[in-house]
C-alpha cells in the first residue's frame, strides 16, 4: 500500500511551483504561540495581540506581546487593603497544580504577572531595593496561582482559590502567606516594549511539553470584607483564544 502524504504537501502539489515555495515561506513565518487581533476597544497595555509558552534549555519562557507598550498602565494606590485592586498578565495552562507545589487536581493552574500598589505578596523579596521586603507590590512581579469558578465573584467568574480556615493544604515552599492557593517564586519579568517576558526553572520540561494554554489580561479585586472569595478576576480586559478555550501548545 503506498504511503499517504501528509496534507499539506497534497495541497502543496496542486499548487504551482512558485505558489507552492510561497505557501510553505507563509507557513514558516508564522509565528509560534496564539495570534489574537488588536482591538480598538481594549486599553493598549493589555491589548493582547500574541501570547506563547516556549520552551529553552531548562526553561519555560513565558511571553505576552500587546499592541501598546506592555506594562505601561498600573492600579491606583488606594490606600487600604479591603477593595483594592490588582492588574494582571496572565497565561492559563492545562498543568496541574501539583506540578509546582499545591494538591493535585486543586484547580486551574496560571503563572500571573501582576501589579498592586496597596498590598505585597512576595515578602521574600525586595523588587525595589530599598531594604524593605513589604512596600513594592506596585512592581510588577510574578505568581503561580489556582484558579476556580465562584458565582460570589459573579456569573461565570474566575476566583484565586481560598484555604478554609483549618486546611493545611499542600503548597510550595515560596507560599506567601495569604489564604489562597498562590505562589511567590520570584522569578521577575521584563519588559521591553510592546512584550512581557518571565524566564521560570524547571527541573523536569515534560509537563510544560504537554501543556496547553491561553492568555488573558484581567483586573482583580481584593473583597471588600477580606472573606473567602478573598481575591475574584472582575473585569477580564481580552482574552487571546476569545473563550478561554486554552487552544495553545508549547513550543
């Protein structure tokens, strides 16, 4: 039985040579990851416009273009914890939780780049130098956190998963201390332009190999009576699938 070609060398074949070297330069230059197109409506810091997970060495680059200048626009201090609020570059992934320190099956795990001048959530680390680890969540810096849905956030919204009272739940070693399934690794962001980029360890690839995954841009906001739903995604500025269908592969 002869061997079947691949699909898109049959409709290659049909196609003038020239035609042809053209179609197979198209596909060449497209570029990894989701294309999402710019929209008019969508503040141009989170215009998402190309998101990707790539993988290098021992490294998984998280990568998140926008179509204006990435990270240009921060909350407003508000001066209390209690309804303040968090901007978010974040990319949904199929992994599981387990595979960076929480209880397996524990929700939808994102790596988030976030900023929010009224709080600090890494307090291993001093993003801005002065000596004080509590005083720089307004730079942004980057999270693992464990996503659910919770219709006290609002219909179809997204939470940052809480820790009853009691629960001693699985988490990683750079847990910040809050009641809610989120990590503080420290590994920083850059940004350059219209793109955010976050170089993050791992020790074993295969899981980010198989992993799909979407982007969003969102706000957050922490409750106004700091109760469980502690932290609720209230205003999602773009997602790059459209659905949050996490279509994505790594490359």
């Amino acid at each position: 039985m002869p061997r079947r070609l691949p699909l898109v060398l049959i409709g290659l074949a049909a196609l003038t040579p020239v035609a042809a070297v053209a179609a197979l330069q198209q596909q060449a230059d497209r570029p990894a990851g989701l294309i999402t197109p710019a929209r008019a409506a969508v503040h141009p810091a989170f215009d998402i416009v190309h998101t990707r997970i790539s993988v290098r060495r021992n490294l998984a680059v998280f990568r998140m273009r926008v179509s204006g200048r990435a990270g240009a626009r921060r909350p407003t201090r508000t001066g209390k914890l209690a309804g303040s609020r968090v901007f978010s570059y974040v990319w949904p992934t199929t992994l599981d939780p387990g595979v960076v320190g929480f209880e397996a099956g524990s929700g939808i795990l994102a790596f988030a780049v976030t900023s929010h001048p009224d709080f600090d959530d890494t307090p291993l680390f001093d993003e801005n130098g002065d000596g004080r680890l509590g005083n720089d969540g307004d730079l942004w810096h980057s999270h693992w956190v464990v996503l659910a849905p919770d219709a006290a956030c609002g219909a179809g919204a997204l939470k940052v998963v809480d820790i009853p009272g009691g629960a001693t739940p699985r988490l990683p070693k750079t847990w910040p201390g809050l009641p809610i399934l989120i990590d503080s690794p420290g590994w920083s962001p850059t940004f350059r332009g219209r793109t955010v980029t976050v170089r993050v360890p791992f020790d074993d690839l295969s899981p980010v190999r198989a992993a799909r995954f979407d982007g969003v841009t969102a706000g957050l906001r922490v409750n106004e009576s700091l109760h469980a739903p502690l932290l609720c995604v209230t205003n999602v500025f773009k997602t790059a699938s459209g659905d949050l269908s996490l279509p994505g592969t790594t490359d």
